[in-house]
C-alpha cells in the first residue's frame, strides 16, 4: 500500500478526503494533521478527531500544526463551512464529539518522524523487490525510481513549507499532491485559490523546494460535483448502487436526475435541499439509509447550501477527495508538467498560481498540473470508500 499523511483543514470537504484516504485497500493512511484555515486550527482539529471516529479510522493519531501562515493574519471561511468548520444541515455542529485527545508535540516533527519511518520501509521493500538494488546517487531513496510517501495537503500550505525547511532530506522522501490554486479564475480571489492565498509564502516554499509535486486546481476540482445523483447514489447504499454515470456535467438537473434516483427518501431529501434545514432534517430522517451514509449526505447538502449561497453553484464542487484520488489513481487524470511560481507580493493578486501553460517562462518546471479527472471514476472510488467505512 501507497504510505500517505495527509495534511488538512476540515472542513467539508477534507472530511471526505479523510474517508477517501482512509478506507482504500491501496493506501496507508500514516496520520493526520491539521492546519489552520476554513476554521481555526482548535476547530479543524477536533473537527478531524470527529470525522475519523465517525469514519471508523479511531485507530489514526491527529495531531495539530500551525494555527497561523508564516507571514499573514488567519483567513477563515466560515461562510462555506459554518462556525464549527464542519456545520450541518440543521445548525451546529454536524458529527458527535470525539473523547480523543491530538497528540502531543508539533505536527511538523510527528509528520517528519512517521515519515521518515515509512520511506525506510519503502526503501526496505524497494530494495528486496530489486534484489538489493540501490536506488542511485547517494542512496537516499529520492532517486527516480525510488518510492515516495505521499503528502497530500488540502489546506494552507504551512505545515508543508516548514516541514521541507527544518528537514530538507524530506524533500527526498516525499512526493506532494496538493488540492489548490487555479490556473485561471480563484474562488476566494479573482485570480487566487483559497489554500495558497491563506499561505502565499508557504506555498512558494513548497513550489519551490524541488520537491516532486502534483497539484489538483479548481479547473478540475469544480467539474467534480456532488450532484442529486451522487447523493441519491451515497444514501442508497449496496455495490450495485455505485453506478454513477453522468456526472461530469458542470450543472445539475434534478429532474433528469430523479428518473435514475433509487431511494425515494433519497430523492425527497435532495428536493428539500433548497426548502430550508428543517425539510432536509425531516427528509433525511425518513431515508433508508444508514446512519452513517445519512451523515455523508448531510455534509454535502450543508456544503451544497453554502456553494449556492456564496457562488451560486448549482450543486458543490468536492475539492478535497480529488488529491487523494489522484494518489490512488493518477490514469485517471490528465496531467501536464509546467512552471508554476507563486505570486506573493501584489496587492492584487498574493496567492495566485501564475501556470506557465505554453511554457513561456525560463524557469524549469516544477509541477505536474491537472488538467481534468474521469469524474465519474472518481465517484466510484468515494462511493466504494463510503461502503467500506459504512460496514465498520
Ligand atoms: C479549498 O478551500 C477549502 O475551503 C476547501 O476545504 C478546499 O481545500 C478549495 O478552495
Ligand atoms: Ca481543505
């Protein structure tokens, strides 16, 4: 299994990537860290406990990393994930209080420790697979060839940059696959994805540290929407309900929808979606679905709500699952290896992803972008996770 930390701010959608990461066959989820950003890092920390306990993934350790950017004031974003950062339908908080403590200590020394440890098992596996063979150079595992732990980020990027500054030889060790910046329009900004405006510097840190580098922009995270049909397909449970096929459309029709909706309680929930939190609660509660699956569903709505509200999103883009499906299965996107530098002295525009798509700049590249993702092949992966976490 692929080792994987994941480095985040639940929130909605981290919760989801929390889920993804956790209950894949191919994955190790290592830890979890949190960040300060669409709450406080208090917040998103319980926030993570909560979600990992609900998940059934009790067994993976927290632990809290910087409550603040390296050189800025906090950017919060309670006007998409409500006050607790994890708000549901019906008002408060949405998932029942883990008794879990984080651990102790700084996030960046636990992820460089459990880290370090992982990459000398790859390399022990690397190497008895090769029948002993080096991995080149000077034998730190970085070479081409070698594997790489993942550190998959999908909040600021603080945590990242001091971990490839206090401990360079991570930057040997790790590949990074990051949710965040655009190549074109932002969503907290004109041109400035939210993660990378909180931490403009960390970012360019980060981008610029050589370390390798995938990252997962809104041009591909807003075709991943979670539509009346993924809903329905959440709420009804079973294999065979895995079966999503349309997807990919950047707007949703809720009567064509329905046609193909299986769980009547289902599809009353989804129409209740826009009628207020009491219709959604009252609709939710006469779902067959689990427990469990009903708790998926009403993260979404609550995330639908808020990205109608403040975007007039037809339904919510899931930013957040769609790096850690990138580590499970990269043929499923379209990738090009570019020049990304990180804007952070403009008034206008500190955040901004500036892409060298046409290769312009004399700079080297230091990303692989993506470009689109087989949205419906990602919603199967969720959908499988969801079911795995369900039978818990
Ligand atoms: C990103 O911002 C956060 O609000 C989401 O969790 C996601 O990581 C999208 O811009
Ligand atoms: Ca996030």
């Amino acid at each position: 299994a692929i080792p994987v930390w994941l480095d985040c701010d639940p929130g909605h959608d981290d919760a989801t990537a929390i889920l993804l990461a956790g209950h894949t066959p191919g994955l190790k989820l290592l830890g979890v860290s949190t960040i300060g950003g669409n709450q406080t890092l208090a917040k998103v920390t319980k926030n993570a406990l909560d979600v990992l306990d609900a998940v059934g993934l009790s067994h993976i350790d927290v632990v809290a990393g910087q409550p603040r950017p390296l050189m800025r004031k906090p950017m919060l974003c309670p006007e998409i994930h409500g006050d607790s950062g994890l708000d549901g339908p019906a008002g408060g908080r949405l998932l029942p209080r883990s008794c879990r403590q984080p651990l102790p200590g700084k996030a960046v020394n636990v992820m460089f420790e459990a880290i370090a440890a992982a990459h000398a098992e790859l390399l022990k596996e690397h190497q008895a697979a090769t029948a002993g063979g080096e991995c080149g150079g000077g034998g730190g595992g970085g070479e081409a060839g070698c594997p790489r732990v993942r550190l998959v980020c999908t909040g600021a990027l603080t945590n990242a940059a001091l971990l490839l500054t206090l401990y360079p030889e991570a930057s040997e060790w790790v590949e990074v696959v990051l949710m965040g910046g655009a190549m074109g329009v932002g969503n907290t900004g004109p041109v400035m994805e939210f993660n990378i405006q909180t931490d403009p510097e960390a970012a360019k840190i980060v981008f610029e540290s050589g370390v390798p580098l995938t990252m997962v922009p809104l041009e591909v995270t807003h075709t991943v929407l979670a539509t009346p049909q993924v809903l329905a397909d959440i709420g009804a449970g079973g294999s065979d309900t895995a079966t999503t096929t349309n997807t990919t459309a950047t707007t949703s029709n809720s009567n064509s929808a329905s046609s193909t909706l299986r769980d009547a309680a289902s599809t009353a929930a989804l129409a209740a979606a826009g009628g207020g939190a009491a219709a959604v609660a009252a609709a939710l509660a006469a779902s067959a679905a689990s427990p469990f699956r009903h708790a998926i569903q009403e993260l979404l709505l609550f995330f639908a709500d808020t990205y109608k509200h403040v975007f007039k999103f037809d339904d919510p883009p899931l930013h957040d699952p769609v790096a850690v499906a990138y580590v499970i299965a990269p043929q499923l996107f379209e990738v090009r290896r570019m020049r990304v530098d990180i804007e952070t002295i403009s008034p206008l525009s500190a955040g901004q992803t500036v892409c060298d798509v046409w290769g312009q700049s004399p700079l080297p590249p230091n990303a692989d972008v993506a470009l689109a993702v087989d949205v419906p092949a990602f919603w199967r992966l969720l959908l499988e996770a969801v079911a795995r976490a369900d039978a818990v």
